[in-house]
C-alpha cells in the first residue's frame, strides 16, 4: 500500500499500552488504513524485570523484546513453545518506526529521522495522521532510566552512553554496568518505598546479603494505595532480610548535593534531621508524566498545577479532554478552581508490578433511560475526537499508574479509534451502537518480588504470597504479547546474538 493513498493511525509509544492499541489496530482496521507505531527504543524495555536485572546477572538480554512481531495477534496463554516465531507478512501495511517524535501538532508530529519508504521524507521528517494514540507513559526513576547515567556516576564519566542509547545493546550494557556498581556498594540507601524500592532493597539484600540495605520511605504505610496486609507481609519479609526500614520520613533533598561523606560513605539527612550513611544512594521516586509534546499541540489538555500536575485530561472515552467553559458547567462546579475539578486523592505513581491480565470487565450497557452507568466528568470537553491518551501519561480516573492498566486503557482506546474509522468509511451497520466505549479502571493490582524466590501480590481483593518464584520474573509471558511463542528455557540463550543482522 502506498504511504501516500493510505490513512493512518499513529501510536507514540509501544510499551504495553500503545502494543496493545497496536494490536487491535492491525487485526481490525479495514482495508488503506495503516498503523505506525513509533517508539524511541529499538526492543520493548521490559520495565517490571529492570530491577531485578540490574542487580542479577545473566538475565539482561530478555528485558528487551524485539518489535518484529509487534502487529501479530499474541499466541494463546498455554499455546507450546516453537522452535521459529512467526514472521510479520511482508505485504502488511503496518510498520513500526524506531525514532523520536520531536514536536507534534494536532495532524501531524516530526520525527528526528527519515523514512522516505514510508513517507517520512527527509525534508521536512513529517508524518500526517488522522488518529492519534499518546502512549508515552512517564519518565521513569534513575535507576531504571536506561537514558541516563548510571546509578550515582557522573553523566560525563558513564562509558555506556558511547554505545547508542535506545538499542538492546546499549540496555544490555547499562544493566552489566549497574550490576558492577551495586556489587562494589558496601551499604545502599533506597529511596521511596513503592514497588520499585522494594524490589531493589529485597533483591539486593539477598543477592548481597554482606552489603547494608535500608529503605526509607516518606509515608508510615507502605504501599498505601493498597490494603494494609500488604504493608505488613513486606515489612515482615523486609526485616527477614536484614533490610533496615524507615517510615514516616523524607529525605532532604538538598543533602544530597551536599555530597558530604565519612568513612567512605555518603552521608544523607532526612527532614526530621536523621542522618544516614550509605556509600550508594538509589532515588526511587520522581515519577512525572511524558506531556511534553501534548502540552505542544494540545496546552490546555495538560493539568498545569495540583497532585496531577502534567497528565493529560482524558474523556472516559478516552479522547483527549480540555476543561469545560465554565458556563457550560453545572451550578454547584462553577465556584471551584481548575486545580479542585483536577483534584481525586491522587497518590504519589510508583512503578508497580505488571501482572496476567484478569478478563475485562465490560462497558455497563446503558440503563432504560438511556444514561450509561460509567458517568463522564462534566468539568471536560473533548479536545479532540481523533486524539487519544493512555497510560501512565493520562488523568485516567484514579488507574494506578500500572503496564496492566495502560493495557486496558489500551483495549478500550483502540475499539473506539475502529468504530470512529468505521463510521467515517461508512462501514458502521445501522444496528450498531455508535456510542463510544468509556472506560473505568478496575480495583487496584499489584505483585511485587520480595527477594529472588518470593513475592506478595493483591488481585480483586485478596492479598496472597508465592514461594520459589522463577529469578527471571516469568519474563517469557510478556514475550508472548509480543508475538513470540517461547518458554523460559528458549531465551536462556540470547537468540538474537547469533541471527544474521537482516533477520534481527
């Protein structure tokens, strides 16, 4: 198909939310219609196996996913291994770019490299479209930030960033590296005691049972958005390990650039005025949405202030949203400030486990008046119709910041971009439904390692524990989304180092 009599749909971002849209996308648009899933990175980074990897060797090549069969349906859960994946068609009219978006605009987004075959030219880089897909989740804590240097090296020091950032081989690289430095560490501090720090305290802890850990975390709960038998299960196999906990304060920032030591040690305060010495720190915090280039084309789509500040407002439908004029709200909204209509509680976004999918819950059908049971916020308007946000990037009504949301939000996203697409290509029967789906985000979710073998996990309610858990952390199963039929033992060795080039 020609790029140039074809319509697109554009994805920015292909972790689990933007796959999943493309997914969908390639089974069900119909015929001159393309999807062009760009992401920055050449492999999905598999973010939930990141700490874990960076701590034990020998596991680092499986955190990245080839996109090479990105647009294939994934293989069935329990479906057998093979021996050769299947191999995209080549006539297939989706593609997937690995670039960076530089600017955007509300038909169209700039790329920092050409692909004049699928009509990106190298003169002006553009590629126009007529959906769009925001899935570029969050900048992620510096020690998994696969861009910046690492752990505590200085960014002119950090060797790695020779080899070329964005690829398996600079992955690959930056985790060897990490590993070397927590080896060397005689005691960490970690910072933030959301399922990123407690992966890396417990799995430090047990792979270097000689090296002090301690956990300091600004809240007296851990995990607060979940119930409290998950702090206490934690907490209980935390002091099992020798990690030394601290709860209920925060440390002060501005120690850290200080830079004081003793003995070898850095020396760090807390805002209760706690000292503690730790000869390698790891900040687990300072997740903040990657709006950049919505803010761009869309500005008053992105929350400016309040606990939100920088996601984008979305519709239940999850169309990209824009405060209503105010006298278009209702009496009793039109006192408050823009800062409480953005405003529900929102905690802190931690980095939580990605866990099996449970089944969807279906849209409420609507009631003998009409009115769905799922209600939109009447603070919004659309901001526009063929621009949709999910993932940690969107203000999506209380989701956890979680790969297993963004994967829902994902489905439903990519059913409402199809049912758009139908009724402009007048496909659309006249029995069907042209309401589009709205999503609400399910109770919250969450499984979190704690050391090599065991792990605590909250799922629709219940709080329960696994033993001899596998060290790579199952990661076979999110190859299987990918389009991958492989087990454990097929990526023990790293397939793609012995392929030819062309058929990485």
């Amino acid at each position: 198909m020609s790029s140039s009599t074809s319509r697109t749909v554009a994805i920015i971002g292909a972790s689990y939310g933007g796959a999943r849209v493309a997914h969908l996308l390639a089974q069900g648009l119909p015929e001159r219609w393309r999807v062009v899933l760009i992401d920055r990175n050449s492999h999905m980074n598999h973010l939930y196996v990141l700490p874990r990897y960076s701590v034990l060797p020998g596991h680092e090549h499986k955190a990245f996913i080839p996109y090479k069969n990105v647009f294939l349906p994934p293989p069935a859960f329990d479906a057998p291994s093979t021996s050769s994946p299947p191999s995209p068609i080549d006539s297939s009219p989706h593609v997937f770019l690995h670039a960076a978006v530089t600017s955007l605009s509300e038909h169209s987004l700039v790329l920092d490299r050409a692909f004049p075959e699928h009509g990106v030219a190298e003169s002006d880089r553009t590629l126009h479209f007529d959906f769009l897909v925001y899935a570029l989740g969050s900048h992620l804590p510096a020690p998994i930030n696969l861009w910046g240097p690492v752990a505590d090296e200085d960014v002119e020091k950090a060797d790695v960033l020779d080899v070329s950032r964005g690829t398996k081989e600079g992955g690959v690289a930056w985790l060897k590296r990490f590993q070397k430095r927590v080896e060397r560490a005689s005691s960490v501090l970690v910072v933030g005691g959301g399922a990123l720090g407690i992966q890396f305290a417990s799995d430090i802890a047990e792979i270097h049972p000689a090296t002090r850990v301690t956990l300091l975390h600004s809240r007296a709960r851990l995990l607060p958005r979940f119930d409290e038998g998950m702090h206490t299960e934690i907490l209980s196999t935390l002091a099992t390990l020798n990690v030394c906990t601290i709860l209920g304060d925060r440390l002060d920032l501005s120690s850290l650039q200080q830079k004081r030591t003793q003995d070898g040690e850095r020396v760090v305060r807390t805002q209760s005025g706690r000292e503690i010495r730790a000869e390698l720190v790891l900040l687990c915090t300072g997740q903040t949405p990657n709006t950049a280039l919505l803010r761009e084309a869309f500005p008053e789509s992105v929350i400016p202030d309040g606990p939100d500040r920088g996601m984008a407002r979305v519709r239940r439908t999850l169309q990209l949203a824009k405060p209503a004029p105010i006298d278009a709200l209702p009496s009793v909204l039109r006192h408050l400030s823009l800062a409480d209509l953005d405003h529900h509680d929102a905690l802190p976004p931690t980095c939580p486990e990605v866990l099996p999918p449970p089944p969807a819950a279906p849209t409420p059908a609507p009631d003998d008046d009409g009115a769905s049971e799922i209600e939109e916020d009447p603070a919004t308007r659309v901001a526009a119709e063929h621009v949709f946000a999910i993932g940690d990037a969107a203000d999506a009504f209380g989701a956890v910041n979680a790969g297993h949301n963004a994967f829902f939000q994902g489905e439903v996203a990519a059913r409402n971009v199809l049912r758009l697409v139908r009724r402009r290509e007048g496909l659309a029967a006249a029995s069907e439904d042209r309401t589009l789906e709205r999503y609400a985000p399910g109770p919250p979710a969450i499984k979190v390692s704690l050391g090599l073998n065991k792990s605590v996990y909250q799922f629709q309610g219940v709080i329960g524990t696994k033993e001899q858990e596998p060290p790579d952390l199952d990661v076979h199963l999110i190859w299987r989304y990918y389009g991958y039929h492989v087990s454990r033992e097929d990526l023990e060795a790293d397939f793609e180092a012995s392929a030819p080039a062309d058929a990485k």
